[in-house]
C-alpha cells in the first residue's frame, strides 16, 4: 500500500456536527458541519473522534453525535462504546488491585481476553511483601462468569502459574526459592460507570513445594478494572 | 507485470460477466413486452401461466463487493521517559528516571503504570563521621514501581502568541506499588499532580510531582518516609 491512508467517511444527518478545539468537553466549539456533509474519521480517543470536514478543517466530535451520523451506503456508524453492553460483552480487561496473599501486602494487575461473553482467559502478576518474606507470583487460568449481563456478576476462576517467594534474612532457612501453584477461586464484580468496574476476588494456592507437604495460601483482593 | 496483466483479464472477465446478464435482461424484457390482445388469448396465456414453471430468477453470477470499512486509529495509550530529581528521606536529592504507560480509559480517568530508579546520596551521618557506609553500593540503588489512577482535574488550553495552541491539562494522581531500596522491597503509596501539554495530538509533554510514601526502619525507628520526585517526562499516544 502507498500514498495517503484511506479514512472512514461518514455523513452528517442532524442539523449540524459541532466541531471541539480538542478532545473534552470543555473545548469550545469552533466549527460547524451542515446536515448531509461528510467527515472523514481521523481518529479516535477515548470517547471523542478526531474528523476531518470536505474542506479540510480538523477537530474533533463527541460520539454521541458521531452515533449519529452514517456511512456512504446509508447504515448507522457503530463502534463499540463504554457502557452497560460493553460490560456484558467485551474483549479486554484490565485492572489493579491490593490485597492480603497469606498475611502479606499484595500489589496485583490482571489482563483478561474473553472468548465469549462467560469465558475469559487471565494473566494475573503480582508482588507481596510480608514481614517475613517478600515474593512475586504470575498466574494464567481461566475466569468463568456467570450471568455476566447483572450489574453485579459473580464469577469463578481456576489456573495455575509460579512464585517467588524470597525469605527476610533473619529468618532460618533463608532461602530463595521457585514454586508451581495452582489456584481456584471466585469472586464479585460491579459495574460502575463508563469503562469501569470494581472486582473483589479470593483465591486459594496451593504451592507445590519440593519439601513434603504442600503449602496452602489465602489470597483476598480489592480493585478497579476497566474493559476494552 | 504479470499483475497488470492480471488485472487486465479480470476487469475483462467482470465486464463480460456484466453485458451477458444485462442482455439477459433486455432478452427477458422482450418477452414480458408482449402483451395478450384479446380475451382468447388471455385465457391461453392463463393456461400456459400454469402449466408452466414459475419464471427462474435469475441468479447473480458476480459475487458482491464486500466494502472494507476502513479502521479508525484508536490513540489511548501513551508511553514515555521521565527525568528528574527524587529526595530520599534522610538521603539527599538525587536524578532520578524511568519509563512510563497509561491508557486513558475515559476522556477523565487513566492509568499509569511507572518504573524508575534513583542512587542514594550519603546521609549527613555518613558525611560527618567520615568513613561510616550505612549501604553498600547496590543497595543504594532506589527502585521503584507504582501502578496508579489518574484524573484529568483541570483540562484546557495554552496559547503561544495568536496563532498557537495546545491543548492542556492539570491531574491528580494516586497508586500502590513498591519500592527497592537499602535491599528490601517496601510497599509504597504514591500520589502527587501533574501537568500535561500536547505540542500535537500524538506528544505530550509533562511536569509531574509525586510523593512515594513508605514505612522504613533503617535508622532503627521505623518511620514513614516521604520521598517526593520532581519529574518532566515525554511520552507519545499510539
């Protein structure tokens, strides 16, 4: 492919399109696009469209009046939006949180890409930092939600992955060591507004130790998440 | 070459394609054009209507052209370098930098992921006593990583005589993370504000203050410890 990139052309079917110096609400108004006029959709951030009018002026457009206005052959320009729907069905999550992994700190982030609605598939890291000793454990499992189009859906999780678990010095076995888990859990999630969510979840470890017996930890976590 | 020639015989193939149906067509309109005269013959035409099989349709040979929708260029994330200076409590001012990623997830809320590092200056201890090293070398190392929200507080607009302006904005910002120093990781919460200003759409450039605040008891009493970074920082939307 050469030359110019070809942008998305879309027309204009209320009275007029007002065009912002920049994307927020508070930009003023600088411009306007008559009724049956077309733009060309430059790009996109967060919920405002970067266009370009025939003549050549540039701004940008909140999409809720870009929801209003259609593509050359007459169908209504979509796109996928941050609302209610978006939460029921979404490919990415993201989010953070903090909690308590066996009576330590926990710092985590998770990324989640869902296969359909009810099934996602989750990466999760994270860092705790206990009194006795400090770690970092990642985890891939599976995240099933159940009634996902609920305000507030329950969902349960089970995966496996690795952790480090680094012992202070003072203690008696001072040593580093590398572990395989595997976990099961569950947990809530809430819709708030927008983009966002809050997730609350719990998870039980058990690490497969290369000692006798197996260690069993509780993990409790807190945060926000948004989807994309 | 060969391409052209390609080309060439498809956009004839689709052109004899499309005069093959269109003659159908005018063949068809033929027929229709006859019109019954008298009543016979109306009747006749009746019987023949039914005894007939229904008239085929015709069946479009050319596959219709899926229009490509062109896709819009989504810019809501933005990555970047910062340099500055940070006070390690007890420990001087000392440069400090790192990198950084956010995702604007509304026009007013983002998240920023940081990762940077400073070196431990000597503590007025160590300088008044002389020979004392309270750290080794690498444990004067201060690394640290925060995972945060951000709120764009005050956006706006800056103006650079008549004919320039960039669009701005004021945010605050808060997050957890943890910090490496004096070889322990300590949990850390960061908050602080920042200033954002977009020469274009695509480059921002920032001035950021954030307060990383942590328990520490390396001089015996454990204390909360403020380390306030002074940062300016470029990062780029993709």
């Amino acid at each position: 492919m050469s030359g110019a990139r070809e942008y998305l052309q879309v027309f204009v079917t209320e009275p007029y399109l007002g065009l912002h110096t920049g994307p927020g609400r508070g930009y003023p108004v600088f411009h306007v696009v008559g009724r049956e006029e077309s733009v060309e959709v430059l790009k996109r951030r967060t919920e405002w469209f970067k266009v370009r009018t025939e003549r050549g002026v540039e701004g940008w457009a909140p999409q809720h009046a870009m929801l209003k206005t259609v593509l050359a052959d007459g169908s209504p320009f979509t796109f996928d939006l941050g609302n209610r729907e978006g939460f029921t069905s979404h490919r990415f999550e993201m989010g953070v949180f903090a909690g308590d992994y066996g009576g330590a700190t926990l710092i985590s982030a998770y990324g989640s890409l869902s296969l359909n609605p009810q099934l996602a598939v989750e990466l999760s890291l994270g860092q705790f930092l206990g009194n006795a000793s400090n770690g970092v454990l990642a985890n891939l499992g599976f995240a099933h939600v159940f009634l996902p189009e609920r305000r507030l859906s329950p969902f349960a999780t089970l995966g496996t992955g690795v952790v480090n678990i680094d012992p202070k010095a003072t203690l008696v076995s001072p040593t580093d060591r590398t572990d395989q888990t595997a976990y099961v859990g569950g947990g809530l999630r809430f819709y708030l507004t927008r983009r966002f969510f809050l997730r609350g979840e719990y998870r039980r470890y058990v690490i497969f130790t290369s000692r006798d017996e197996n260690e069993e930890v509780d993990e409790w976590k807190m945060g926000f998440a948004f989807f994309f | 070459m060969e391409n052209g020639l390609r080309v060439l015989l498809l956009m004839l193939a689709a052109g004899a394609l499309a005069g093959c149906a269109s003659v159908r067509a005018w063949l068809d309109r033929d027929q229709t054009a006859q019109e019954p005269q008298t009543l016979d013959d109306l009747v006749i035409a009746e019987q023949e209507d039914t005894l007939a099989p229904p008239p085929r349709v015709i069946e479009p040979e050319v596959e219709r052209r899926r229009i490509k929708r062109p896709k819009i260029d989504t810019e809501n994330v933005e990555i970047g370098v910062h340099y500055g200076a940070l006070s390690i409590e007890d420990f001087g001012t000392n440069p400090s930098y790192g990198v950084s990623a956010a995702y604007h997830v509304t026009e007013d809320f983002f998240l920023r992921a940081e990762l940077g590092r400073s070196t431990a200056g000597r503590t007025s201890f160590e300088t008044l006593a002389g020979d004392v090293q309270l750290l080794t070398g690498d444990e004067r190392y201060f690394t640290y990583y925060s995972l945060s929200l951000g709120y764009n507080f005050l956006p706006g607009e800056v103006f650079l005589g008549r004919g320039l302006a960039m669009n701005s904005a004021f945010y605050l910002i808060g997050g957890i993370g943890s910090t490496e120093f004096a070889g322990d990781h300590r949990f850390t919460v960061s908050f602080g504000a920042g200033y954002r200003v977009l020469p274009t759409d695509w480059l921002a450039v920032h001035v950021t203050v954030q307060d990383r605040v942590f328990e520490s008891d390396l001089l015996g009493r454990s204390k909360l410890t403020n380390n306030i970074e002074a940062y300016v920082s470029a990062t780029v939307f993709f």
